[in-house]
C-alpha cells in the first residue's frame, strides 16, 4: 500500500486515477498515441477537452450562461488576470478585497498594481466576538461587514484559506460580481452559481496537475479586458476559441477530466461532500477532546480540507514530522507562516487515511504526552 500523503498541494491523486493514466500513457483507447503525443487539434484529444468540460458542468452543474475556461499559470497568474479582464466592467476601475488569510491577502496586493483597489474587509488582526478574542487570519469577516462601493467592477474573496485552514461559502447577494478564489476547495462541495460571478482555481488542489487552472465565468463579464492583458489569458478570447487560443496544457486538461469521472464513480459532489463532512468531523473532534494538540481556527469557518494544527510542546514537532513519515503519513508540515502541523484532506483522501492519521497521533500522545 502506498502511504497517505497530507500535502497541500500539489496532493494526492485518486489512485484510480493514475491506474489509468499509467495505463492509458503509451496508447489512449488503441489510438496509438499517448494523450501528450496528440495534436490538440486532432479528434480524440477533442474529445478527451469536451468531455472533461462537460464533465465539470454536470458536476459542478454550471449554468449555461457561464463559460467553462481551461487556462495556464495557476491562481496567482489570476490574481493578475482577475483585474486585467474585469476592472473594465466600469469606468473607476475600482475593486473590493475581502482579506482572510495568506492567498486572499496576496490577491489583493498583487491587484494594487491594476487600478483603484480597496480592502472590504479583512481579518488580518486580532479581534472580539462575544468577549471572546479571536486571532489574525483565523476567522472570515462576516459578508455583513464589508465595505463594497456601489461603482466598484467586483468583490473578490477566497473560499477556502489553504494555509490557513479557513473556509467560508455562505456567499450574499451583491450588486457588484463576485470573484472567488476556490482553488483549494472547488469539487468538495457545491458551489452557489446564483452568487457567485466568476470562480477559479488552481488544479493542484481538488482537480488536476498544477499549472492547469479552471475558470468558470458569467459570459456577459466578457468583453472589457485590458489592452495591457496578454491575449492568451483575455478571457473573452480564451472563450471564443475554447481555451485552444494557444496550445492548452493537453496532458493536464486530461488527467483532470480523468478526476472528474472519477468524482462522478464516487457518486458526484454531493456525495463527496458527506464524506468530506465525515473526514473533517472525525479529525476535529479528535482534536478538540484532546489537550495535546490544538487548532486555532474559530470553529464556525473550519476548513473541511485543510486543517492546520499544534502540538502543546512545539519541540516535538520535529519528532512528529519523523515518527509519522515512518508510519507512513506523508508531509503534514505546517506552512512556516503558521507553524505546527497542517493534516490537507481533499477528495481524494479518503476516510482511511484520517483515521489512520488520527491513530497515529493517539499514540504519539500516548507516548509523549
Ligand atoms: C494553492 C493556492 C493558490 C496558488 O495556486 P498556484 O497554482 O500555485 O498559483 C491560490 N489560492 C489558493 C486558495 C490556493 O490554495
């Protein structure tokens, strides 16, 4: 058996998956040709873009006002690409940021250099809620804090804090499009498309190799890109050609569409979200009963996929890393902005490996506590 690798990504696959990859990888479907081998322009490999964006609507049932994007640069390339194709939207090119944690943070400076770009909120500091003090970037500013300005082109946020490990999806309805960056739990969970304006993502997370990024957006947000925007990541171009303006990522456009048949074997989005419900539920509660390891995220905004914890004696941590590597759990280092420990738990982790994960820190415990 393998072991159960923990990152954050890029993470681990659905080993079906890559069964048949490995198998598929000298001759697709008696093509005589490896998916990197064929043209992107040919007809199989046609097939293979159309049938994983088809794939992704069904699952994610997106609208048919909205299009399916297969880009290149991952998320932070859109934290360019975001401003560069939607500040036109109107005249003051102004956007609103919502700051809860380490990636929406970056977002937003990266933003800074693109037009008149303002925080709507941001829990980057130390607050009170009910007497009760809660820590930087370890809770989300509820929707009804945020300062949106009536001409502002959009609102973006991030549903899912990676580094974090906080995650909000009880989206409002706003005037303004909202953006969201849901690289790290897009496929977990619904998404509310009534809300929801423009979603991307990042593969490495949830639905693919990294490099690959899926945008969903509204079709009528098209047509105000920047001149300044490369024309290879202008949406409304990206659109018109069925994201082959240039040669798309082949490859990982095809072991994405091999998750999402994947994802539809385990029963589609809703059944993946009982089991992520499951997964997170036996590690938080774990946690919570134990006084040997703590996670500070505010309870309501926990993250489902991501959950970074403490040991009580920041010593043992090296310990940790060592004893589980041997028992074969696979890179649940902290991010250094955090510290301590970080158990990522996307889909394709199954509850398993949670277990096996929340077994091994009974008995380390046990024999250090
Ligand atoms: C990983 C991640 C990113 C960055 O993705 P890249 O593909 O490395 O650019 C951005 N946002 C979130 C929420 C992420 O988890």
């Amino acid at each position: 058996m393998r072991p159960w690798n923990f990152s954050a990504g890029p993470s681990k696959f659905p080993e079906a998956v890559l069964k048949t990859a490995a198998a598929e990888m000298l001759d697709w479907h008696g093509s005589g040709m490896s998916v990197m081998e064929m043209s992107h322009r040919g007809k199989e490999f046609m097939r293979i873009r159309d049938e994983a964006e088809q794939d992704l609507r069904d699952l994610l049932q997106v609208p048919d006002e909205f299009a399916v994007l297969f880009m290149q640069g991952g998320a932070q390339a859109q934290n360019a690409l975001v401003p560069l194709n939607l500040l036109g939207l109107k005249p003051a090119a102004k956007a609103d940021y919502v700051v809860s944690g380490s990636w929406s943070k970056k977002s937003f400076q990266e933003a800074q250099r693109f037009g008149d770009i303002q925080l709507a909120a941001s829990s980057d500091s130390v607050s009170q809620i009910d007497g009760a003090e809660r820590s930087a970037l370890a809770w989300f500013p509820e929707p009804n804090t945020w300062k949106v300005r009536a001409d502002s082109s959009y609102v973006h946020v991030c549903s899912n804090e990676t580094i974090g490990g906080v995650e909000f999806n009880d989206w409002p309805q706003l005037d303004v499009p909202l953006v969201v960056d849901v690289s790290s739990n897009i496929l977990s969970r619904p998404l509310d498309f009534t809300k929801v304006d423009v979603a991307y993502a990042g593969a490495q997370k949830n639905a693919g190799p990294a490099g690959l990024t899926l945008v969903m957006v509204r079709k009528d947000l098209l047509g105000v890109t920047s001149d300044q925007c490369p024309q290879a990541f202008n949406y409304e171009l990206v659109a018109k050609n069925d994201s082959m303006l240039n040669t798309p990522p082949t490859y990982s456009i095809y072991l994405a569409g091999l998750v999402f048949k994947w994802l539809k074997e385990q029963g589609g989005v809703g059944a993946i979200e009982q089991a992520n419900i499951a997964k997170a539920q036996l590690f938080y509660s774990y946690l919570d009963n134990s006084d040997f390891y703590r996670n500070t995220v505010e309870p309501s905004v926990r993250s489902r996929m991501n959950i970074p914890f403490l040991l009580r004696e920041p010593e043992l941590d090296k310990v940790f890393l060592v004893e589980a590597e041997q028992a074969g759990l696979l890179q649940l280092r902290g991010h250094k902005s955090v510290g301590g420990m970080r158990a990522s738990i996307y889909n394709a982790m199954p509850l398993e490996g949670v277990q096996a994960l929340v077994d091994f820190m009974q008995g380390f415990e046990a024999r250090h506590g």
